[in-house]
C-alpha cells in the first residue's frame, strides 16, 4: 500500500506502524494508545493497523463517537483500500431497516473485512464472525462499558488500539493509562504551515468580516465557532443561530450554513459533505465540528466566546484549519474582561500549535481529573502525591511496583482483594 499513497509517512508514524504491526504479529492480545496531534496523520495508522489484522485473518472495527467523523473513515478507509479490493461495512443510527440489514448480514458472514461505525457497532443485534482488532476513536469520548460492550463481541480477546487527538501528558499517561503501551505521532506531515492564532475582543468583530471576505474571496473557506445554540438570557455568549443570521446580513455575495448539534444526523452529515465540497463558504457551527473534520480548503477558524472553552477543546478546533498548502489563521474571540485565567489559556495558544506543550499547561491548569473526561473511571484522585508536582516519579514507582509484584507473587491476590473489592468484570480487557 505504501506505493499508491502519493505522500511519504513521517517518521513517527513508521514507528508507530512498526509497534502496532510487532504487537499484531505476538501471541499476546495488544493493548495500546496512539496519541498524536491534530492533524498529524493518525488515521492512515489506523489503516494500515486493519489492513495488518485483515491479512491474519481477522476482522477490524472502528469505533467513533460521531457520525460525522465515522462517516469521514469510511471514505478515508474506502480510497486507500478500495484498490485492495478490502470489503468495508458502515453503522451507523441514522441507516434505514433495508441498509442496517444488509451491512449487519455483510458483518456477521465475516463477507465485511473492516467495520467502521458509531455506537451502533456495540448494539446486541450486532454479530461478528471472526472480529480480532478493536480501534476505538477519540477514546475519551466513550465509557469504559461502552468500549467492552464492542470488545466482548470477538470469540477471543481482541487486539485493541484506542486513539486520541487530545494529546496527554506523559505523566498523565503513565498514571491513568498505566496498563497500556503507548505509541506518540509527535511530528506534522511535511508542508503544513503552523497556524496562527490571533485574540481579538467581539467589539472588533466588523475586522473579522472584512477578514473573511479576503479569505472567501481567495476561494477558502471560513469556520464560525459559537458555544451556544440559541440565545440565553443567563449567559453573556453569541447564540449559533444569531450569528448565522448576523454572517448572512454581512456577507451577502457568500453561502453562509448553519449546523449544530441538535439537527437530525442526515441534514449534519449533508451540510459537512457540502462544506467539503466547497459549495459552501463560511460554516457556522457549534462545537460539534471539534473532532474528525477534515476540509484543507478552509483557512480560517473564528471562535466566538473562546473565554468559555478549555486549552484542550480551543486546541481541537484550530486544527480544523491548517490541512491544506495555505496560510491559516484562528481568531479567538473574546467578551472583556477576562479572569486572568481565560487570559492564560489565550496566550498559551497565541504561543505555541505544539499540542503536548499545550497538554502540560493544561494539566498545570486544571489538574488530571479534568483533562481526561468525567467518562473516564479509575483515574486516581491521589490526597499525597500530586501528578504535575510528582509526575517524574512514575517510572521508578512502575519499576518497583513491577519488582515487589515480580518478588511477591503469593501476596497479588490479596492485593487484588484489598484493592478491587466492587464489580470486577469491569476490568477485564482494559
């Protein structure tokens, strides 16, 4: 397959390709957590891991929380592997009774090679035929149950890759993902420019008019990020229904659409195809775009309220833009004045695109227990030691906590009792 990409793979996802191909090739079921930045090319990872565990024989499926972003594998997944004749299968809520059925027979005769989805992947009436390769997408947006439900489907444990675009810090990753090996993507494809990022109070919103009709007229594409759907009388933050409105009275020669999270999924996934497709030129939108979503055509990113969002979500969306050869900018717009912390988190990115740099700050920010996701069970709430002021202690107390273990076998029983006294199968396979 490498010869027919037409690009070079950087050298961290050739070393990522390597650890996940050497654990696919092992007696052992793998375990593993790819992070990488956004925009640093995980997904023909993924591919390459599926095609991996298609020539052994097995089925792969992949797991994402949006429709939007499944549906963006499938025709990812489709022009690299559609010329290998490898039979791909799609789930989704949104499918009709005469599609579902067809995918479903396609999955359960082991005919579907690769199965990518949505939730609708883990559903009871599902069934597999031979399903040996897990990857779960954006794995902080799903539930532990969640993810099992889809792994308990395989007649044996599957090998299982969990990804992220949110990257984490090291520390971080060795405390809350302790029993998983890690691959980094730590490095862009080459020839994408970093993108800059500008603050800007809303009092100057008619400057980022004028902005986007340079942008439009160079035939880019503009995204217009609210955090709100409607108007709120409680909150002092831009509704994506009164900006669209605003955006179509100021850019009258422009196609200005709306999608937000409330909108049934055929109508999201219709406007996306269109916005890709450049049919439309200024997309306003909720941050339901924040993960997945890949026009290189659009090079400008306007976040409204950005004092209202966290580093990490910030960070996500700006890596919509900057896909492509040209030049990006996100304006991050703000309502004065601002705590010194919304200020901090704004210079940080005005700073730096490095998302690990980014992770670390936020950890610093905000602490461990936030940055993950309140979905994500067992991460510690420690009452000593403290993750950002300790975290270079983690890899000495693996080393001993490996060694007393390796030391102590007659004494891992009552550990495990002492510690784990509630619902054990949740720990299965994790």
């Amino acid at each position: 397959m490498h010869k027919n990409l037409g690009f070079a793979l950087t050298s961290a996802q050739q070393r990522s390709i390597a650890d996940i191909n050497a654990d696919l090739s092992s007696n052992h079921p793998m375990l593993r957590l790819l992070q990488g930045d956004v925009g640093s090319g995980k997904t023909i990872v993924a591919v390459f891991a599926c095609l991996q565990a298609v020539e052994n024989g097995f089925q792969a499926a992949i797991m994402a929380p949006t429709e939007i972003l499944a549906s963006q594998h499938l025709q990812s997944f489709s022009n690299y592997l559609n010329p290998l004749n490898v039979e791909i299968a799609f789930l989704a809520g949104s499918q009709n009774t005469q599609t579902r059925a067809e995918q479903t027979k396609k999955i359960q005769s082991g005919q579907a090679q690769i199965v990518i989805g949505t939730h609708a992947l883990f559903q009871q009436s599902i069934t597999f035929d031979k399903l040996g390769f897990v990857i779960i997408d954006e794995q902080h947006k799903f539930g532990v149950h969640q993810r099992l439900s889809l792994v308990q489907k395989a007649h044996n444990t599957p090998h299982q890759l969990v990804m992220t675009a949110t990257p984490i810090p090291r520390s971080l990753t060795m405390s809350a993902y302790a029993d998983l090996d890690s691959s980094i993507i730590d490095e862009l494809p080459p020839g994408r420019m970093p993108v800059q990022t500008i603050a800007l109070s809303n009092e100057r919103k008619n400057e980022v008019i004028e902005k986007i009709k340079q942008v439009c007229n160079a035939n880019n594409q503009v995204y217009w990020v609210c955090t709100l759907i409607e108007e709120s009388e409680a909150l002092r933050a831009e509704s994506a229904i009164n900006t669209h409105h605003y955006l179509q009275q100021n850019l009258p020669n422009q196609s200005v659409v709306l999608i937000h999270g409330k909108m049934n999924k055929d109508e999201k996934i219709t406007i996306m195809q269109q916005f890709a497709c450049g049919e439309v030129n200024v997309l306003v939108a909720t941050t339901v775009i924040e993960v997945g979503v890949n026009v290189p055509n659009a090079s400008l990113m306007v976040i409204e309220n950005s004092e209202r969002l966290g580093l990490a979500q910030l960070h996500q969306l700006r890596g919509r833009v900057g896909r492509g050869n040209e030049k990006s900018i996100c304006i991050l717009m703000y309502q004065a004045p601002l705590s010194s912390t919304a200020k901090e988190r704004l210079n940080i990115l005005r700073q730096t695109n490095d998302g690990f740099a980014i992770a670390n700050k936020d950890l610093e920010l905000r602490g461990p227990g936030e940055i993950l996701g309140t979905q994500q069970t067992g991460i510690a709430n420690m009452k000593i030691a403290n993750i950002v002021r300790d975290g270079y202690l983690l890899k000495q107390v693996h080393f001993y906590c490996d060694k007393f273990i390796n030391e102590n076998e007659e004494k891992q029983q009552a550990l495990i009792q002492r510690w784990i006294t509630h619902d054990k199968s949740q720990y299965a396979s994790t």
